[in-house]
C-alpha cells in the first residue's frame, strides 16, 4: 500500500506584515497604566504578609 499526497508550498505572502497600529499602541499602553495601581498593590500586600509571617517567628 502505497499513500501520496501531493503539496505544493507557495511563496510566503507579505500581505500581513505587523505594524503597530498607534490606536492598538495606545490603548495598550492605557491599559498597562490602569493595572499599575492593582500591581503595587499586590506585590505591597505580599510583602506585609511575608514580614509579619517571619515577624511571628
């Protein structure tokens, strides 16, 4: 039993090249400065944590 198949690879199409979009760039930069605040807040939380856990001890 013999299978073939038959492909045939084409030239790569640069339709598609990435650009960054200035409307895409600023809402990701807006969104990275609107999580900011949680971020500090969470790693200042964990830090309160970690010292009154090893101030137990």
């Amino acid at each position: 039993m013999n299978a073939t198949a038959k492909t045939q690879i084409g030239p790569i199409e640069t339709e598609r090249q990435i650009n960054i979009n200035a409307e895409g760039y600023r809402i990701a930069q807006s969104t990275l400065l609107s999580e900011l605040p949680g971020a500090v807040f969470a790693i200042l939380t964990l830090a309160y944590v970690a010292s009154s856990l090893i101030a137990l001890v």
